[in-house]
C-alpha cells in the first residue's frame, strides 16, 4: 500500500490524439492530460536480439493517486521516456496502479 510519502517521481499521462489529414488518412499526436506525482518502480526487463540488432523491453510501475478517468490506450512520459499503458489497477479509491511497456 502507498504513502504520500512515496509518491516522489513527477509522470506526464498523455492522450493520443488524431487529426483528418485531407487526404483520407490522420496525424496522431499526444496530449497532455496530467502531471501528477508516482512511485515508480521496474518489474521486469528483457534483452532482445532482432534482425541483427539489440532492444530492451522494460515492463514499468507507476502507483499514482486514484483518477476516475484512465484509458489503458494512454501513455506515461517519465525522464523523457515513454511507457504505453497496458494495465490499470485501482486498489481503492485512494490509489491506483498503472502497468507500462516501455515505448522505444
């Protein structure tokens, strides 16, 4: 269980947004939804070899102040790293767990 004194990262949850292009397609881009204070933490980290070249999957933890509105399609920005939400674990209405795949 989380203390407020835990909470000692700042994250940035942002929305993906999309835009008509004008030629039938769309520009995605993020927005800001939230700063909030976290506490972050790594639960796994696997080393992967593709076509020749080296990449780092991270499975990441933020346990953040509940919020009434989260969408696993959102994603973390956290020391200039970016982290899809592909989990959400509300423990009460006091806390909440956020699960994360590093982006790359």
């Amino acid at each position: 269980m989380l203390t407020a004194g835990d909470l000692t990262e700042r994250i940035t949850i942002q929305a993906e947004t999309r835009t008509a292009d004008g030629r039938g397609g769309f520009n995605t881009s993020w927005t800001d939804i939230a700063t909030v204070w976290a506490k972050a933490w790594t639960v796994s980290s696997v080393e992967g070899v593709a076509g020749m070249q080296t990449s780092l999957k991270r499975i990441q933890k933020f346990g953040i102040r509940f919020r009434r509105v989260m969408k696993s399609g959102w994603r973390v920005k956290w020391k200039n790293q970016y982290f899809n939400i592909t989990g959400i674990d509300p423990e009460n209405y006091e806390w909440m767990y956020l699960t994360c795949e590093g982006v790359e």
